[in-house]
C-alpha cells in the first residue's frame, strides 16, 4: 500500500470534484462565495483596507454577529485578511488576499447583474404574479 500526502491526495480528488454532490468541497465553497453577506463584504473590500466598523456602516442592515461570523469565515477561507493594530481602542481592518481578489471579478459582474437587471426581475415578477393570481 502506498503512503500519499494530503497534498496528492487532495489533486486526486479534484479529478472527481462535482458540485452537485452535497457532500463535494466544491459545493461546500459555492454554497459560501454565494452567501449575501460574503458577496456584499467582497465588493465593500474592493477599495481597499476598510475597518470592521467601517464595514458595518457599508453593509446596511448586517448584524454585528453576522459581520463577524462572515469575516471569520472569510479570513479562515484564504480570501480576507485580518490585521489589529494595538491601540485605544483596538483598530482591525479586513482585505483581500490575493485569493480574494482573483474572486473580486466574478463578484464584481453579479453585483452589476443584479443592480442593471433588478427593473427586469420585477417586471417578470409582476407578470408571473398577475397570471398567477398571486398577491
């Protein structure tokens, strides 16, 4: 029986990565990236460093522990980086990583998707609603 590392057997695996399998590290990923909050945060950090508070003033309507619980996940995914500077009180500002930032793109077009289309997906809506009898 041969001994492989966890660095060959992850190359293994990703031969065989499909993402329609719940159980696939790629699904697991695409199910983060796609989180509301993760989107939003990205963009916000497009411009730079940005304070956590700073953040928080960005992403109208995110709770402090929704911001927290997305960031860490975000820092623990490679994609943000946390940096304290000790003072009073406490500064932490977030950014991207290099990992972060060769998402930035796609993030960038969805969110351009969403705010060019939003007239049309209400169109459809009421469309949809009104044949449907839906109110």
């Amino acid at each position: 029986m041969s001994t492989r590392t966890v660095a060959q057997r992850r190359t293994e695996a990703s031969a065989t990565y499909d993402a329609y399998l719940a159980e696939c590290p790629a699904r697991q990923l695409l199910d983060r990236i796609t989180d509301k909050w993760v989107s939003l945060a990205i963009n916000a950090l497009a411009a730079g460093p940005q304070r956590y508070s700073d953040l928080g003033r960005r992403l109208t309507s995110v709770s402090q522990k929704m911001l927290t619980q997305t960031l860490r996940n975000l820092e623990r995914d490679g994609l943000v980086a946390r940096t304290v500077t000790v003072s009073v009180p406490v500064r932490v500002d977030y950014e991207l990583t290099e990992l972060g930032y060769s998402l930035l793109p796609v993030m960038q077009t969805i969110k351009g998707w969403a705010e060019t289309h939003i007239d049309e997906v209400h169109a459809a809506r009421d469309s949809y609603d009104a044949a449907n009898d839906q109110r």
